[in-house]
C-alpha cells in the first residue's frame, strides 16, 4: 500500500492565493461539480491569471505579459485544452482541493452543487480575520476525516497535524528547515510525536555529512517502507513541507527566522505562547470522531467551532496578557533610551493596568493592542540596528 505524506495542497502551494482561488469558485456556485464545471472552473482560473500554465500557445504569450489586458474565456479554454492533460478535469479538483480541506466550500462531485460556505464568505470579505481563519481551518483539519478518501486509519492516520506539529515542536524546542520536511509530512499519527521527537535529538548528536544523510535515508526508507528510494520520495517531503509550513505560517502561531541563504528554522511564536500550552493541554494532536460527513461538514464550516479556551474564560485571557506583558517589558528594556521615549508612553498604557476592570471583549482588545505593540518595538529596534549598520559602512567607505 503506498504511504501517503501530509499534504495541503500541491496545485497550490502559496495559500495567500486561496481568496482568489474561492472568489473565482463562487462564479460557478450552485453549478454541479461533475466534469465539465471542474474543467470551467479551471479555464476560469486562467482567464482571472489565477493559474499559469506551463504550455503557453505562441501567440498568447504577449497577452500573459501584459497584465492590463484582459483574457477572455475562449482563450483561456484554448490555453487550457492546449496543456494536453490527460484527466483535464482532475486540474479543477485539484484546484478546488485545499479550498474543500479547510471548510472554505463544498466542491465534490458526489455531494451534489458547489457551495461555498459560511466560512467561506467569511474568507471573501473585506474585513476578513485571514489570520484567525486560517488558524480555525487549520486547527480543526485531521487525517482521515468524512471528508476525503485520501488518507485513511488503514494507512496509519490518525493526526490534526497543526497540533501534532505544536507538540513536536515543543518537545525539541523548534525544528530546522530538513527536520520540519522530514518529520512533519511523514507525522502520519500522533503517537509518533514521542519517537520522533527522540530521533530529532539522535540526528542532532550526529556530526558527519555522510552519517546524517544515512541516517535520513533510513528513516524515509523506513517510512515508505521500502528498500530504496525514488528520487520523488527523496524530494516529496522537501516539497510539502514547505507548502505546509506556508500554510501553518498564516495562523500566526508559529516564529519563523531565515538564515542568509534561505534556510529557515521554525519554532513557537513566542507572543502566543500562553495560548499554545492552553491548546495542547486540550488536545494530543489524535483525529475526532463523527457520525456523520454532515456532522464533520458542520464543524469545519462554523468559525465558533471549537471554543478556544481564552474565549470563554477570563483567567485564561488573564494569564495571556500577563505573558505578553513580560515579552513586552523585556523587548522595551532592549531598546536604546531616544527608543524608549518615543514609546514610553504607549508603553505605560498598555502595561500599567488593572486587568481585574476589564471585561472580556476589552481583554481581547488588550491582547491585540499588545501584540501590535510588540511588533512596533520590534520593528524600531530593526530600523536603529540598520541605520547603526548603515552608518558603519559609510565609515568604512570612506
């Protein structure tokens, strides 16, 4: 049996795309999703220069360049039958895929017309939270679900790989790049986050190039469970991984610091902390329960499902804003004086406050006031370590 790796969404791998992607769906809403609409569906995601194709006709190449230009539906059907697929519809469903995945719209053949859900407007309007949806959708995505015949409990699924990962990273106090690829995509069940976690820390203890690459081999070996390795089971986890990691990244519950050839290492977001430990004291990352598709369809559509922790108890919010008030206090400390005037102010109100006044939408409005806040310390301290940088140079230069 082949062992499927966790994926969103290889068709889509930038998930900022995914607005346009629904905005476009919701042009063929209410249409049965059977072939000829999963074909349309893609001609209409050419016409909008959603998706680019890779064979291109001669003479609609100047058309794609000049962005001004509109394209017409007739081209782009021409574009599309010009790509010679071999199942022209399954670019439609693999399209519409990570939409139906994060409860944005129903879009399968067998459940009848398109609809795009009340998430899913929710996602198209002006004054969408991306962030916070994006965290909703991705907290309650598990493997298997009603949903899709993709990855089921026979092939070893058991896993909400949001929270997985959560644990996963807690345990090894983040993850590079190579271990985010190798061992988040291959997380097929929660209950390999222990082992994993201790084979994390054997190929940290390892020191020669050849080791670590032995060492990797085996464990994909181990996982495809098989002898040798094709070079697309040698590059598949590299490939989802990043698409996940771009995916967990809009939730904003995760730090991500790149090195100076694009290497990027992964760990906890540490303004959101408070939040995480409450998440995972909740839930060890196994896959829930349904009794019916109707039941999943109704969870992973509703963005009040399920009730946060901090949502619904004041303590909870308290104990997030007194973290947030010591991050805040520390990076505050870190700035230059002339820095510290310019914010002191902003500073003093934010931090010098009884919490015990403050009803709960007032303490979610603190929450965000002193996430922002931090960012702007942050950004000044940026903007003075550059100029100081900038400043050397000249000296340097001159």
């Amino acid at each position: 049996m082949r062992q499927p790796l966790i994926s969103m969404s290889t068709t889509v791998r930038n998930p900022e795309r995914l607005q346009g992607f629904l905005g476009v769906l919701k042009q063929v809403e209410g249409e049965p999703f059977n072939s000829a609409t999963q074909e349309k569906y893609q001609i209409l995601l050419i016409k909008h220069r959603l998706y680019l194709p890779t064979k291109i006709p001669k003479q609609y190449i100047d058309l794609f360049k000049n962005s001004a230009e509109d394209i017409t539906y007739d081209i782009a059907e021409k574009i599309f039958h010009a790509q010679k697929y071999e199942d022209p519809p399954m670019r439609g469903r693999q399209s519409v895929n990570p939409l139906n995945k994060l409860g944005f719209c129903i879009a399968k053949e067998s459940l009848g017309t398109v609809q795009i859900t009340r998430l899913g407007n929710l996602f198209l309007s002006d004054d969408a939270d991306i962030g916070y949806i994006f965290f909703k959708s991705m907290l309650k995505l598990q493997l298997p679900n009603p949903l899709s015949d993709d990855f089921t409990s026979k092939q070893g699924f058991n896993v909400r790989p949001l929270i997985a990962t959560m644990h996963l990273i807690k345990a090894v106090s983040g993850l590079t790049q190579i271990e985010f690829s190798l061992f988040v995509p291959t997380l097929t069940n929660y209950g390999k986050t222990k082992s994993y976690a201790e084979l994390i820390c054997k190929r940290r203890a390892l020191k020669g190039k050849k080791e670590i690459e032995s060492f990797d081999k085996k464990f994909l070996k181990g996982f495809y469970k098989s002898r040798t390795l094709t070079d697309e089971q040698l590059s598949n986890p590299f490939e989802y991984g990043d698409n996940l990691m771009r995916y967990f990244r809009l939730t904003k519950y995760f730090q991500i610091v790149k090195g100076p050839f694009g290497w990027w290492k992964v760990n906890l977001e540490p303004s959101r902390i408070k939040e995480i430990e409450q998440l995972l004291s909740l839930y060890d990352g196994a896959a829930m329960n349904f009794e019916s598709l109707d039941k999943y369809i109704e969870y992973l559509t509703d963005i009040n499902q399920p009730a946060l922790p901090w949502e619904s108890d004041a303590t909870k919010s308290v104990d997030i804003i007194q973290s947030l008030i010591e991050l805040v206090n520390s990076d505050f400390e870190g700035l230059n004086v002339d820095n510290q005037i310019k914010v002191k102010e902003k500073h003093e109100a934010l931090t010098d406050i009884n919490l015990a006044d403050l009803d709960s939408k007032e303490l979610e409005i603190l929450i965000n006031n002193l996430r922002a806040f931090r960012l702007e310390i942050i950004q000044l301290a940026r903007d003075t370590k550059l100029k100081r940088n900038i400043e050397k140079l000249k000296c340097i230069l001159a």
